[in-house]
C-alpha cells in the first residue's frame, strides 16, 4: 500500500501511541509489557516478526496490519517526519480522498484500500481495487511512478493467489518483478522468489527453473546460501516433473551442498528423498536405494514420519525395479498404510502407490487381486474427476 505520505528512506518509525480499539492505532515499538514473540507485521503477503527491542522495521512493503496474538491491532497508513506527530487515516478518509485526488495520488489511494480490505479477507473486493489502481496507472503512461506500478501488479498477484487462481497470480508477480529488476529494487529478490514458488504452483515449470537459477545467483552474491538451496531444490523439482531427471540431480546436489554446509540435515535429507525419485526414473536401482536409504535413517532419527513416508516410497519403488517384487511389494503396503490414514487424504498419491501394488501382483500372477484393486481404483479416479480439456486443476505441491 503506497502511504499517504513517506520517508525516502526504507525504514518507518514509530514515536508513540497507546492501543486503543481503533483499527488505526499507532504504537511504540518499545512498548515494554510487549512480548516480541506476540506481535506480528504483516505485509502484503508476507507475515514477518518484529523485535520490540527495534526503533523501526525495515520492509519490502508497506505494513498491512498489525497483529497481537492473532488480534488485529492496527494498519499502518502515515509515517510522519522524525520529529513530526502522526496522522491517523482512516478507511472512511480513503473513501473520501478520491474524488478529490487524481493521477498517482488517485492510484495511490486505490491501492490502500485494496491493502486495508485484504487485511480483512476480502480478496474479491480487495482485487477489484488493486486492478483499478493499476488501470490509473496504466493511463498515466511512461509518467506514472514505477514502485507504485510494480505494489499495484504486486497486489493484483496477492488477490488472485488468494482466490486460488494461480496462474493468473503468478502473471501479475511476473510483472511486478520485471519493474523492480529494471529499478535494481531491493525487494525484486524476495517477491521473484514468491513467483517462482507461484509458476511452480501453476505447473509453469520452465518458468521455475528460468526465474530460480536466477534467484540462486543472487543469493550467492549475497552470501545467503540458504536461500540458495532452496532456490536450488525448487530448480530441481521443477526439473524433475519436466522430466528432466539428470538436470533435477544436479540441481539437488547442489542445494544439498549447501544445506550440509548449513547443517540442515532435514534438507540434506530432502535433496536424498528426490534424488532417488531421479535415480528410479533413470534405472539406477542400486543407486536410488542406497539414496532413499539415506534419506530414510535421516527422517527416522528426526521423527519426521511425513517425509520419512516419502523416502519409503522411494525405497519401495527401488526395490520393484531391482526385481525384489516380494520386499517391494511389502515396503508400497506399508506406505499404503500410513498414508491412508493422513488427513486430509491425498487421494492422488493413494492412487498411485495402489496401482503400483496392482502391477507387482500381476507379475506375481494374482490377477484377481490385482483386476479388484484396479476396478476400486476406476471410481476413485472417476470421483476425483478432471476438468472438460482433461486437464487437472489440483494445485502442484513439493511433494509431488
């Protein structure tokens, strides 16, 4: 939300205020009875925890709304000069101020309200505001101020990824990001990140891999190498489901270079679970379950029963492909039986690890067993549907 009125610089101060029951409420940051642990800023989609200990909060973005143990407490609208007092606007003043403002300011105008009614959970509402805001823009040409271009495509893709049109989100993102690269903007890192996560959600995997590699670099410039490991296993997932299986290796062993290097060993561990997904899709068998392996004894040590669930499934598909259909068969049934009992139920991957039973059964010249699961299996594939291009709408997860 581009403020009323600003500082130059990136970092907002606020001098004093008591909380009242107005939802524009300014506050000290020193507050001393304020556990540092219960409040929070949010920003436009980006939730980030505040030191009270702090003068100041530096920010990517313009505060939305300000929470104290899940409470609203207050929006940040002004930030007057250091020694200045502040001015509290309203949602009702926003209203008022339009008609009497045009351009830049009008735009402005519309894109606070757009902030203050996506605070509140009305994406609808809160998108029609920002893609009028970015229409004023639009109008104004080469004129209009790109940081406040780039917050309007920014809040357009945050309403729509909201409203679970995903690839619209990540089109708005792309465009914000465009403008704040050509501006050498600090925060042109942090929402690329957000979009690559966003082209991965919408199955733009080429468009992962293009907008991570670069996001990857430039965390090393950095020094941030764990942003870079995840910059780097995104790259590798995305890869993976391009079928790109030897590039998703590489892509993985990199991330889990720098993740050892970290001391994240869930990660490392991570990077191991996919690596060995690859290595079944290469015919690398041995390979793939001494990897799955790995990852295995990692999350089994750590309690992490979800991703340990994952890492047995590689291991089982291992084993069907090294033709150790008996221990193969058995590790896909104990897979079967956890994930069955998840909730909510991933109907997608209990379809998969079930089909898998159905071949190895067939091998085994159970084919009863196998033509019943396969019949089950038709009406859950039919319930589960698919859109009428045939195409399936479910979101892609990391998981996958």
């Amino acid at each position: 939300m581009a403020p009323i009125r600003r500082h130059s610089s990136p970092v907002r101060r606020w001098r004093r205020g008591i909380f009242t029951d107005s939802l524009t409420t300014r506050f000290t940051l020193k507050t001393p009875w304020l556990d540092a642990n219960c409040l929070q800023v949010e920003w436009y989609g980006t939730p980030e925890k505040v030191s009270t200990r702090n003068e100041g909060i530096t920010s990517p973005a313009t505060a939305l709304a300000y929470t104290v143990k899940g409470t609203c407490i207050g929006t940040e609208n002004y930030v007057g000069d250091d020694e200045g007092m502040e001015e509290l606007i309203t949602e009702e003043m926003l209203w008022d101020r339009i008609p009497e403002v045009d351009g830049a300011e009008r735009a402005s105008t519309y894109y606070e309200l757009s902030a203050r009614i996506y605070a509140r959970g009305q994406y609808d509402d809160a998108l029609a505001l920002a893609e009028t805001a970015c229409d004023i823009y639009d109008g104004l040409g080469a004129s209009a101020p790109s940081e406040g271009v780039a917050q309007a495509y920014s809040a357009i893709g945050y309403n729509l990824n909201q409203l679970k049109r995903m690839d619209e989100a990540a089109t708005a993102m792309s465009k914000a990001v465009d403008i704040l690269r050509q501006n050498k903007s600090p925060i042109a890192l942090e929402l690329a990140c957000t979009l690559g996560e966003w082209w991965y959600s919408s199955k733009k995997y080429d468009k992962v891999v293009e907008t991570m590699h670069e996001c990857a670099q430039e965390h090393l410039v950095d020094g941030n190498e764990l942003g870079a490991a995840n910059d780097l296993y995104l790259v590798g997932c995305a890869e993976r489901k391009l079928k790109n299986y030897t590039k998703a290796i590489d892509a993985f062993k990199e991330a889990r270079i720098l993740f050892k290097r970290n001391k994240e060993v869930i990660q490392v561990a991570r990077c191991d679970q996919k690596t060995s997904a690859c290595l079944v899709e290469l015919g690398e068998g041995e390979l793939a379950l001494e990897t799955a392996r790995r990852a295995r004894d990692v999350f089994e040590t750590g309690h992490d029963h979800q991703h340990e669930t994952y890492a047995l499934l590689e291991f089982g598909k291992a084993e069907v492909l090294l033709e150790r259909f008996d221990e193969g068969l058995g590790t896909l049934e104990q897979v079967l039986s956890v994930i069955s009992e998840d909730e909510p139920k991933d109907f997608e991957l209990i379809v998969d690890v079930e089909s898998r039973i159905a071949k190895i059964m067939r091998i085994q010249g159970r084919e009863d067993e196998a033509n019943e699961i396969e019949r089950r299996l038709s009406s859950v594939s039919d319930a589960l549907g698919e859109d009428e291009d045939g195409s399936d709408q479910r979101p892609t997860t990391l998981n996958d």
